[in-house]
C-alpha cells in the first residue's frame, strides 16, 4: 500500500518507525521485490503497511504493520539508511490516531 502523506502522518504517529524516502536509490529494488509500498524500518527491520478488515460500520480505515524481514540484507539496509538520516534534517509528523497498527509477520 502506497500511503498520501496524510496516512503517512498519522502512522508515524502511531508506529515507531522511519519511512524510506521515496527517492532513496533502494526504494526501486523495494518495489521490485514487493510491489509499491511505503517502506519503513524499525528495530524489528522492514515494514510496510496493508489494509485490514474493517469492522462491520467502522469509519475509521484500519491498517496493519506487516514486517517483511530482518537480518543481515535487512540490517545493512538500515546502516544505509541511519547513514542517511544524519546527514540531512529531519521534521516530527503530527500525530493521528485512526490506524491500527498490529504487527503481524509475512
């Protein structure tokens, strides 16, 4: 699932996490493997976020965390990215609170 910025804002607010900058030259090999997505990465490793069932008359759109994997690959990738991070700024999204964000393993 490839989130807006405003389902971007409101899952940073809710899932410890950092999103992979759509430009970042491993978001093409990312998509390759696992289809268009918001990328993040956590201490678990890479994650990204699918739709869950709604519950019968819910508003709100629910979500999941999905983690895609950990490990070496994984680890490298987010030395690469940490790497990154420090060498540009940063801002905190604002918090929103109408995703549920269960982990659940692929």
């Amino acid at each position: 699932m490839k989130l807006n910025s405003a389902q971007l804002e409101r899952t940073l607010g809710q899932f410890e996490a950092r999103a992979i900058p759509d430009d970042h030259p491993v978001i093409p090999q990312l998509n390759d493997l696992f289809g268009e997505h918001t990328f993040f990465l956590d201490r678990n490793g890479l994650n990204i976020v699918e739709p869950a069932e709604a519950a019968a008359g819910a508003a709100a759109q629910s979500a999941k965390v999905v983690n895609l994997g950990s490990g070496a690959t994984t680890t490298r990738l987010v030395s690469s990215f940490m790497s990154l991070k420090q060498r540009t700024s940063s801002s905190r999204l604002n918090p929103g609170t109408d995703l549920e964000t269960g982990l659940a393993a692929v």
